[in-house]
C-alpha cells in the first residue's frame, strides 16, 4: 500500500500524483505538496508513519495546497482540521 500512488488533476488541470510515503530526512512536515508549477506531475508525498486520523487530515491539508495554491498555511491547516473531524464525527454515529 505504501507505494501506491493515485493522479488527479486539479481545476486548473495540473496533475497530481499522490503518496504514502515519507517525505525527505529534512521536509519535517507530515506531507508535503510540490508547486503546481512542476513540469508534468506534481507529487504529493503523506507520511503513512501517523495514526490513521493523522493521515487522513494530512491527506485533505495536502490536496487542499493542490486545488488552492496561494491559500495560506492557517486556512489550509484548519480546513482539513475542520473536514477531518467532520468526517470522523459523521463515519462514528
Ligand atoms: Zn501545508
């Protein structure tokens, strides 16, 4: 599961290319979205060494840089906050 990667586009049609994987010794973020200004395929990197919860929020923060870019970090980090709590509310009753 850890090497597997999914592409999406985003509205702009940039591609994407998403992984659990763990970024570089020196990125110390959870994830990390490269700008859309990459030739070809921007990555998307996930670290999958985070509970699952953790993952997940990391998952929506780093598609949100993709679909959003320019939005600022704060924004972005209580958005995929906010949508991660949601869905775990909404999955548990
Ligand atoms: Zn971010």
């Amino acid at each position: 599961m850890a090497n597997k990667a999914v592409t999406f586009k985003n509205y702009e049609g940039q591609k994407y290319e998403i992984k659990l994987r763990k970024p570089r010794k020196e990125v110390k973020a959870a994830g990390i979205c490269y700008p859309p200004e990459n030739v070809g395929i921007a990555k998307i990197l996930v670290n999958p060494h985070q509970d699952e919860d953790d993952v997940q929020e990391t998952i929506i923060h780093e598609i949100s840089h993709a679909f959003f870019w320019g939005t600022s970090e704060d924004k972005i980090t209580y958005f995929a906050k906010t949508l991660s709590q949601i869905l775990k509310k909404l999955d548990n009753t």
